[in-house]
C-alpha cells in the first residue's frame, strides 16, 4: 500500500510539473507565433569580439576616463544571451560562414559566402526583404566586398572571389540590385585592371557599369557624404571611401575618412526617408569589421579605438530605435571571437600576478600595421634610425630594450609578422595575453534593443539569428533560393579560360 501511495503522488507530481511545463512553453517568447513582427531591424556585427574584448574595453575606458567601477557600456544594459559559432566545418568559424549563417540561417563551410555546404546559393535575409519591399543597406568599415557584408548581398564558394562578389553586389546577377546602400571600403574591387589603384584581375570598370546600368550614386569622400541631405538623398548609393580596408579608429583622423557611426546614422536617415511614406521599412546590416583584424594581429590598444568606435556606433542606432520603439528592433553580436584574447597574462615561470595595466595602452598613437607599413616602405638597412628614434613614440612605449629595438630591425618575412612582433610589446607591457592570431571557438554575446528584443533571450546557435529576422520581418527566404537557383558562384578566370575557377588572392590585409 505505501508503494501504491507513492507510486500516485510521483505520478501528480509528473502531471502537475508537465502542466507547468506546457504553461510555459505557452508563453515561450520564441514560439514563432508570439514572436512580435516589426518593421526595421538593424543587424550589428562587431567582427571577432568576444567577451573578454568587452572587458579589455570597458576596463580601459573606465580607467583612462576615471568612470565609476560600475559603469556600463552601450552594450552592457543590452545584454540579452549568448551564441554558439560553429560552422558545418568547423568548430572554429571565419567570417564567411559566420555571416551566411546570420544572412541565410544556414550552416556553412569556412570560405563559403551564401551558400550552402553542397555549393548552392541561399537566399539571404537581405536579398529577401528587398523582394519584400524593404530598403536594404550594408554599412562596414573593411571592404565592402570582405566576408560579412558579401554573405548577405553574393553568393560564391570562395570569399576571395571579392571581384564576382563586387559584381553581385550592384545587381549583376539572378535577382537584380537587391541592396541600395553599400557603404564602406574596396574601391579597388570595382575598378579596371588598367588603373593602378584596380585590384581586380580583369579590365571590367565596375564603378561605371554601377554608376550607368544600375543608376549608383557613387560617394568617394567624408565630406560627400556630410553633404548628403537624406530627404534628397536617390537610391541607390555606392559610398567607397577607400582602397582597400578603411584606416583603423587610431589612425582615422589622419586619412579624412567617415567613422563608422557617421556613416551609420546618415545611412539610418537616408533608410528611413526612403520608407516612412511605404508599409515596409529596411533591413541594415551594420559591422565594426575591424575589431576582428587589430585582435588578427594581437593589437590591444588598437582593438580597444576600434570597440570604442562600435560603442559609438551602438549609442547611434540605440537612439534610433528610441525613436520607433514600437517597430524597431536592434540585434547586435558577432560572428566569432578573434586572438582567444586573455585580459591577464603570465609573463615568467613565477607564480603569476594578478594584475594587467590598461593604462598603458593609453599612450599608444598608431596601429602596428600602419608603424609596420611605414617601416616596410623603407629599405631594411635604413629601418634602424626610425625604429630607435620613432617608433617607440609611435606605439607608446617610454622603456625599450635594445633586445627589442635590434629584433625590430631584423629581417621579417612580410609586414604582417613585422606588425606582429609591434603589437606584442604593446601587449607584454599591458599584459594583455592572446592565445592565437586566428579565431577561437569561444561563446559569443547576443544583445537586443528594441521591439521583441525580450525574444532573443537565451542561449542561441548563430543560424537563429538569421532566422529570427526572417520571422520578425515576415520574410521569405526559400522564395529568394529557389530564384537562385542557377546563380553563378565561380569567378572566372581570366587568365586560363579553360581553368573556371580563380580568386587571384591580392595583398589586402588579414582574410579570415
């Protein structure tokens, strides 16, 4: 009889904990058909930043800024979960099959922009909301044609194929011109193999045919874009304000380009000019590129202008959403962590302290790659004078060794490795640690601000992100697809047309 009893009172228990259970779930958030629909989502992606990035950051600028202990970042009030990053090949991501997943909701190779694993194109959410009538808009600070922004406007098996993805990106492909704002850098990718700045491996002028078959309003200049008055402002608009990359945030002021919150907030007004009078509103998709290439090179003081530039950003497009509460939602993560950056490093075989210094970052007046570049401009036998007099001023460093200064003037194998050897006596001083100079599988944080932000919570694998603007905006990505179905994603080689494939990789910096 008491084996009766029990046996009845686990068998209330199991019923009475399904029913809550299923209350729950009932009231789950996530379930597609609670999840609220909007009308503008703004997608933020701080390329390779972690949550140790975040801490460096907020540590620095705390310290530098003497800011109470407690206080937050843009980022911090907006923390709503975290994300896993692996890809279908991988688990460790790079940034083309981090960002298909984000633009597609689908797991890809490493290398692979918008496609699946079997080589095929996949409908982004993009490509999507423009079929559904949204404006579109793509704002970056590295090429416009690099990895993230690619995987939501191209569709090649190979991210260096940046000259055929060039080409999609201002409508030369199946679904015509799908984005209206490109703002970034590449400049290179869309001019003739004729001019010296090209860096195309064919003699196409891509900036003519955007300008006279697709109706682009190039920008090339800070001050055009100032100029833009977003009420006037035609779509499309091809904004390239620079060769290659954009200059990091520690040497931007120098090159006269536009921030990355300038470019934001000019594409957000232009965006919503262009559909306040429409149902639909935009898709924008927004990325602090270069976070991701100062931790490549184990940069710290670099990494922390470049996360402080993203907080800019942030404060930008969180007062947008401010603005349209009810049917704005902003997203903001990032498609893996970059450096396995550690805040906190031991230096010697003692036991270690717990110490790190940000305030030596704070002196620090350039990025290593650019005291590199100006170094490998020079013949080796004339470094020596520079290295001593210049650069310990340059990277802010009031005590060299003369261990360091003759290993500066050694021969490198190329600037990067020179740029390398820079940033880690940038780091020992601050003793700031780096486990690689490529990616690392670590969690990465998710944050939401905005309309159905709440539904975000959790922990999330990164294709959901993708998919959950696809809910959120009602869109239809299978449609786009199937319309893509007999896309062309091998750039042709012009050099051996009996060979298809080629990406004629070019020296533009670190590619992951």
């Amino acid at each position: 009889m008491p084996k009766l009893s029990l046996t009845w009172h686990g068998s209330w228990v199991g019923l009475a904990a399904l029913l809550l259970l299923a209350g729950a779930v009932s009231h789950n958030p996530m379930r597609e058909g609670q999840i609220p629909k909007v009308r503008n989502v703004i997608l933020m992606i701080s390329d390779g930043f972690g949550p140790a990035s975040e801490t460096l950051a907020r540590t620095y600028h705390r310290t530098v800024n003497n800011l109470p202990d407690m206080w937050q970042s843009p980022l911090d009030d907006i923390l709503v979960g975290t994300m896993r990053t692996h890809s279908a090949s991988s688990h460790i991501t790079d940034s083309a099959a981090g960002a298909t997943a984000f633009a597609c909701g689908r797991k890809t190779y490493n290398d692979g922009v918008g496609v699946t694993p079997d080589q095929a194109p996949c409908g982004t959410v993009l490509e999507a909301a423009k079929a559904a009538g949204l404006r579109t808009g793509l704002v970056v600070t590295s090429r416009i044609t690099h990895a993230t922004p690619a995987a939501f406007s191209a569709h090649v098996v190979h991210r260096d194929m940046e000259d055929l993805i060039a080409q999609q990106q201002i409508g030369d492909y199946a679904l015509g011109r799908s984005v209206d704002l490109l703002f970034g850098g590449g400049l290179c990718h869309f001019l003739p193999n004729t001019v010296p700045d090209s860096c195309r491996a064919d003699s196409v002028d891509l900036l003519a045919r955007a300008q006279n078959e697709h109706r682009f309003t190039p920008l090339a200049s800070k001050s055009a874009l100032n100029d833009l008055d977003p009420e006037g402002a035609q779509l499309p608009l091809l904004g390239l304000f620079a060769g290659d990359n954009m200059a990091y945030e520690i040497d931007r002021l120098d090159s006269g380009q536009p921030s990355l919150s300038q470019m934001t907030a000019k594409a957000l007004d232009i965006l919503q000019a262009a559909s306040h009078d429409q149902p639909e509103g935009f898709f924008l998709m927004v990325e602090g590129s270069r976070i991701d290439m100062a931790a490549h090179c184990n940069d710290p003081a670099t990494q922390v202008r470049e996360v402080a530039a993203y907080w800019d950003t942030v404060r930008t497009v969180k007062n947008f959403v401010n603005q349209h509460p009810a049917d704005t939602l902003l997203i903001s993560t990032s498609d893996h962590e970059t450096g396995g950056l550690s805040v906190g490093v031991q230096l010697n075989s003692t036991y270690p302290d717990y110490v790190w210094y940000p305030e030596r970052l704070q002196p620090v007046q350039r990025s290593a790659e650019r005291v590199a570049l100006d170094l490998w401009a020079l013949p080796l036998t004339a470094r020596p004078p520079v290295i001593r007099e210049r650069v310990p001023g340059w990277l802010g460093i009031a005590d060299p060794t003369e261990e360091e200064l003759t290993g500066l003037a050694k021969e490198f194998p190329d600037w990067y490795a020179l740029a390398d050897a820079l940033a880690l006596l940038i780091s020992r001083r601050a003793q700031v640690g780096w486990s690689t100079h490529g990616h690392s599988g670590v969690d990465v944080n998710v944050y939401a601000h905005g309309a159905g932000a709440e539904s975000l919570r959790g922990h999330r694998d990164n294709t959901d992100i993708g998919k959950h603007i696809a809910r959120v905006l009602n869109l239809d990505l299978q449609s786009v697809t199937n319309r893509l179905r007999n896309e062309v994603v091998y750039q042709a080689n012009v050099d051996d047309p009996h060979n298809p494939i080629n990406w004629r990789r070019t020296d533009m910096g670190h590619s992951f």
